[in-house]
C-alpha cells in the first residue's frame, strides 16, 4: 500500500499513516508498524520494469529497498516526535521459542522506551522454505506474539466484501466477521502486480490473528483517519472478533492457513489415530507413501491412506525421496540405514490438524 505499482512511495498514504501512529503515540498507545514495500522501491530505485524472479535478484532488491523505506518511515515519524527503529524478522524468529521470546522482548523494550518498531520481513536473508510469504502473516504473528489488543490491516479498498466491488456493482461490505469459517463463501479479487499480497493474504491474516486472540480491523489506508479510527473502535472497514476458546499458536495458525503444501505424505489408519488422539510425532514406521517432489523444511498435506482425505499439514523434516526409502520402517532401521535423517517425519511442533 505504501509503494505503488511502480514501485514510487505514496507520500501522501505514508504522511497520514505517520501522522496517525504519531497522535496515538503521544495519546499514551503503543504502536507496532508492519511494512511491506521494500523490494517494490528497490526495483524503482534499480529502475527495473518487472519483478525479478530469482532469489537472489529479489533479495538484492530487498537489500536495497529496506534502508529508503524505512528512512521515509523514520523522518516522517520523527517530524510527529516520534522515534522509530527498523526491525527486520525471519519466520524462525517467531516459530522457534529462544528467537521468538527474544524478539518479544526486543520489542517490548522499544515500546518502553516509547519507540515505534517499523517491521519488515528480512527478505535479504530468507530463503523459499522461510518466509512468512506475506508481510501480512507478518503482521499477524507479531500480533499474536505481542498480544496486541488490535491489529490493523491498511488497504486501499474499504474492507472486505460480498464479492469483488471491482468487476460486482452489487458487492456490499461486510462490517463484521465472527465466525472466520464463514469466509469461504467470499470472493477475493487479485493482488497486486508487484507485491505478494492482496485481500486474499488480509484475510487469512485475520483468520490467524482473530483465532490466536487479537481482534483485527481491515480498512482503507489512503483514507485519512482510518487507522486512527479504528485504534478508537470507530465502525470502519471489517471487523474480525477475537477467538476465546480453542486458539492454536500463531505459528501453528500460520501453518493451517498461509503455508502452501508441495505434496502429501500418506499414513496408515494406526498413524492416523496417534496424530488425532495423543498429538504425537509422525513417524517413518506410519507412513506409506509420499507424493510430489518435495524437500525437507517443505509443507506438506499428511493423508489418511484408507479415507483419502487429509488429516492435517506439517512441515516435513524428510524428502520425498528419504520419505519413500523410510516408509514403514522402525527407528532401529533408520538409525542404521539413515543416520542422517531426523527420527520424526513430521515434528509434533510443526504439525497441525485440519
């Protein structure tokens, strides 16, 4: 929303957003910024015409774009007297417990020293297996690891609708979300040509903030006071109620909604029963088959081999190929034969049901 399709910084969005998270600031709130942008502005400032495709292009352009964006960020707060600090994370920073309570504590101490984190995903660093995907899945698993008593998604429509109000003249906002089953029936249009998000990451941004206990506000950024009025629980954009009962962790939200499989492992129905019923670690001596070509570090669908249905999805710790050479073997078997592979297929830690 801050970068334009041509990678130009929008002042004016970025001026009333600074503006806004300055007045709450000096009102005593404490004001986490999630950024996206920064390689959209590296390739303005590389003068390239499209996205790059390789990783090591777009993180180059990341590299590059970071420091300006976070330096327009940085003068436009500081002329509301308010101090920012740029805060680049991993996925591994909120995923693993020692990264995730340090970084929590990093930003608790910036936000008693009454400075602004401005987030962003370190995109020059991370890798395929890595990323948040979105600096939206961004902004709700710091949310959720701060506890925040509302998270606020900026777009530039006004929040979500019956269908696409681009192409549907009959599309109406919906003003309240309670039930995040619920958004299946929504139609989301596109995102955009340069960026990775969209209403579609919005949304499932909710859908992990909401279920994690946040309640979430998604609005219109290029409308001046939106944030602000939604920080005041003012009736703008869509408003997604908090989750009481039965929340996951956010990573493990992050999982279920936002990380996309690259295959399936299949299970026998005893594996199957362990997972649902004591939240144990899927083993080789359970699975019976892999499909697709995945790699270790890939998400992937765990399927019950009589029912053919997914039963939940996991990060997997194996490849396909080590998958197929392991398959219904023993851990005796594997510390033999496959001494460099770990003991579990799919941690516990990393697995969720469906």
């Amino acid at each position: 929303m801050v970068a334009a399709d041509d990678g130009s910084l929008r002042a004016d969005v970025l001026d009333s957003v600074c503006e806004q998270v300055s007045a709450l600031e000096r009102a005593g709130e404490r004001v986490v910024l999630v950024t996206s942008g920064a390689i959209a502005r590296g390739m303005r400032l590389l003068e390239l015409g499209e996205r790059p495709r390789g990783m090591d292009a777009l993180q180059a352009c990341s590299a590059i774009g970071q420091g300006d964006l976070f330096r327009a960020y940085e003068s436009r707060l500081a002329a509301g007297g308010t101090r920012a600090a740029q805060v680049l994370l991993t996925l591994s920073d909120v995923s693993e417990r020692s990264h995730y309570l340090n970084v929590r504590h990093t930003l608790d101490r910036l936000l008693d020293w009454n400075v602004v984190p401005v987030i962003n995903e370190n995109d020059t660093t991370a890798t395929d297996e890595v990323t948040f995907g979105d600096n939206d899945f961004l902004a709700a698993l710091v949310a959720a690891l701060l506890k925040a008593r509302l998270l606020v998604l900026l777009t530039n429509t006004d929040g979500v609708f019956t269908a696409d109000p681009r192409s549907d003249p009959g599309a109406a906002l919906v003003p309240q979300i309670e039930d995040t089953q619920a958004l299946e029936a929504i139609q989301i249009g596109e995102s955009s040509r340069l960026g990775r998000g969209g209403m579609e990451s919005k949304i499932t941004s909710a859908r992990i903030a909401s279920e994690s206990g946040v309640p979430v506000v998604i609005c219109n950024g290029t409308r001046g006071g939106e944030l602000a009025a939604a920080a005041a629980g003012a009736e703008v954009g869509t408003r997604f109620t908090a989750r009481v009962e039965g929340r996951l962790s956010p990573y493990k939200l992050w999982l279920k909604y936002a990380k996309q499989p690259s295959g399936e492992v299949v299970i026998d129905p005893g594996a199957a029963a362990r997972l649902r019923e004591s939240g144990s670690s899927l083993l080789a001596v359970g699975v019976v088959l892999a499909r697709g070509g995945f790699q270790a570090g890939d998400a992937v669908w765990v399927v019950e081999r009589d029912s053919g249905v997914p039963l939940g999805k996991g990060i997997s710790e194996y490849s396909a190929g080590d998958v197929a050479g392991t398959a219904g073997h023993r851990s005796a078997y594997l510390r033999e034969h496959f001494p460099e592979v770990p003991e579990e297929v799919i941690h516990r830690d990393r697995f969720v049901l469906l």
